[in-house]
C-alpha cells in the first residue's frame, strides 16, 4: 500500500520536524519531505494536513487484555480476579480481548505485550484488529500452565520466526528462575520479572530483563548497575525520586482508563519523568526492552499514528511543545497504519464490527452470571 502522509508536526527518531510530508510504499517509510514528493500522485492513502500530529505507535510491556471489561471492579476490589478467570473459556478471553485490543487501538497502542491465561486467544484477538502482540508465558504466576517449557516452546514454534519473536516470558516465582534465565540466553529473548521477585539476589542476570514495578522495587541498585529494564504504571506508583535515568517503559497492567497517554501525563505531572521521557517511555524505550529497533525515518517499518489537533480538547497543536502536546491534546486519533496498511481509519477501526461488541457483551453477561452463581456457592 503506498501512503502519502502531511503534518503538521512528526515527531522522527532525531527529533520532532515540522511541516513535512512522510510517504510509505510496500511498508517502509520511503520519503520524508519538507516538499511534496512527486511520485505519490497515484498514492491509495493520502491523508493529513499541518494540524496533524504523527508518532510511532506506543508499547505497552504488560497488558491484561481479557479482564478489560471487569477492570473497574478489580481496580474497586469488588471482583476477585483468580475466581473471574476461573469460569472464563477460550472464546471468552478472545472476544474481551478484542474489546481491549478495539480501545487500545483507539488510543495509539499498536504493539501490546499480553500476560493473559489463555494468551495465544488474546494474541489471536489482536491480530484480528490488525494490532502486533508479543505473548508472555507465564512461569508460577497465577494462571501459569504447570508446564511452562512446554507451553513456551510450542508458542514460541507457532508465533516467532528469524526476523521476529514475539513470545517472551514472564517470571513470578524465583525458584524457576535459574531455568528461565537459561531458556532467556539460549532464545534471546527478554523476560518480565514479577515486582515480587528480587533481582540483587542472582549472580547471573541475563541483560535482557525488564523488572516490573518503579520505585517500590527492592533491586534499583542492581538494576542501574546492570543496565536492565525497568517497566511501571505511572498511575499506581508511589515514588519520591525521578525514573528517567532508567529509560523505563509503561504498562497499562489493568488500569481502570486503560490509557497510555494518561499514563504518560501521570508519569510527567508527578515529576517521575519529564514529558520527553514519557513520551519516549511509551514508544522507542519500550521498543528497545523486546528488541525492536524502530523509529520515523527513512526505510523503517515503523507503525505510525496520526492525531487530528484542530479543536478543543485536542487543540492547538503547539509545535514549540511536542512532547506535551502528544501527551495532553492526542485525544482524536484518525489513523493508525501498522505494517503499512491502515488499521484505523477516520477514527473507525477497520477490522472490528458491531457483531463481534455485542458477541462479547453477550459473553460478558455470561460470564457476570457465572460469577454470581460461584459467590452464592
């Protein structure tokens, strides 16, 4: 699909440029223009203007997808979330997710690391939206599969490829940890590490850990030393000193908004990264944790959204503030293109229709049922 793009502001992997055209053919961003290029006449997409914001597509490093529709009561404590997954089947945390993958969309998310039970049914949700996934196989986590090298080796042989994983692990019990590690070395491939977990008591840590949790962590000091990845929810952080000296990435977890950008503005408004840091948290710092290497220049793969700032709320675009204009005025997304087709479209998803809301809010009564039917038991 060859896309031609015009903005107002484009926020490259150098540094944000104003007033330039971005063109896409077969995927890779091919031209970036403070001129019009000549050879887009025949583009299938050409969309845009100076009031248009573009950015990368943000990460999030740890997202439930399939508890999305109960994520209020679980925030509210009001749900036990061990019991909900308890009475839910596979076509239940495909359609849930898919309402997840449907809102994540809608806020500029295109790459998603799920930590769901069930996680290739969630995974399978998100590319039906057109979304990228990156599974995490759980090991002693609470719906972890008792044989986790199993279920790690038969996703990792159905989903990942030479050119690109997408199955990472996920750690929660430090007994497993020496195993896990070793597979890390062995697949390449980086691991989620549980707040609960301890890194500083380890003597050999793979470099391609990503520790949950912010401030509240025990192992700070290790993870400095050794370069590791750290990975928080700016909204339930309890922090008295910045984080950017850890180039962090964020995860939305369960979070009742369910919104990046509004962990973005927590994250800069409590002083725990300033609103550049943020926004990098969000896009090429989280990159960078699974191995991924993108970013707006020529001949990248970048997935790229673009934010329409020509009203309140979503207004001005102000060019001398980029950083902050993404974080606090991006609330009218008008396209997302991932894999250089586009998934969303004037505001409208373009793979999700109204059948598959009301099979999941269908499934959503079910579910509410069965819940109620467990507590009276």
């Amino acid at each position: 699909m060859k896309v031609l793009i015009k903005a107002g502001l484009a926020l490259t992997k150098d540094s944000p440029l104003r007033d330039i055209y971005i063109g896409i053919n077969n995927e890779k961003i091919e031209v970036i223009s403070k001129d019009e290029p000549e050879d887009y006449d025949d583009a299938e997409l050409s969309i845009g203007g100076l009031d248009r914001l573009v950015s990368p597509g943000f990460i999030s490093i740890q997202t439930f997808l399939s508890l999305y529709p109960f994520r209020y009561r679980i925030f509210s404590g009001k749900l036990n979330v061990n019991d909900i997954v308890s009475v839910m089947d596979e076509k239940d945390v495909y359609y849930f997710s898919l309402l997840a993958g449907y809102h994540l969309l809608k806020t500029g998310i295109t790459k998603i690391i799920t930590a769901d039970p069930k996680p290739e049914h969630a995974a399978r949700a998100l590319m039906t939206i057109g979304l990228k996934p990156i599974i995490a196989v759980g090991v002693g986590c609470s719906w972890s599969s008792s044989d986790w090298k199993r279920e790690f080796k038969a996703l990792y042989s159905r989903w990942s490829t030479k050119e690109e994983n997408r199955v990472i692990i996920k750690l929660c019990d430090e007994d497993e940890a020496e195993e896990v590690f070793g597979i890390s070395n062995e697949y390449k491939i980086p691991v989620l590490v549980d707040r609960s977990i301890n890194l500083s008591r380890f003597k050999e840590i793979p470099r391609n850990i990503i520790a949950l949790g912010g401030g509240s962590r025990k192992d700070l000091e290790i993870i400095r030393k050794e370069n590791l990845g750290l990975s928080f929810t700016p909204s339930y952080e309890i922090c008295k000193f910045t984080l950017g000296s850890y180039m962090p990435s964020i995860s939305l977890d369960s979070t009742p908004r369910y919104d990046i950008r509004t962990e973005m503005g927590i994250a800069a408004s409590r002083l725990l990264l300033t609103s550049e840091e943020a926004y990098k948290a969000a896009t090429i710092w989280g990159y960078k944790q699974v191995g991924i290497t993108e970013g707006i220049e020529r001949g990248s793969l970048t997935d790229l959204i673009i934010f329409e700032v020509n009203e309140p709320p979503s207004f001005p675009l102000d060019k001398e503030s980029p950083f902050e204009s993404i974080i606090y005025s991006s609330y009218n997304l008008e396209t997302a293109i991932v894999g250089g087709e586009a998934i969303l479209d004037g505001g409208v998803p373009l793979n999700i229709g109204i059948k598959d809301i009301e099979e999941a809010n269908k499934r959503i009564e079910e579910i509410d049922e069965k819940y109620r039917n467990m507590e009276k038991d």
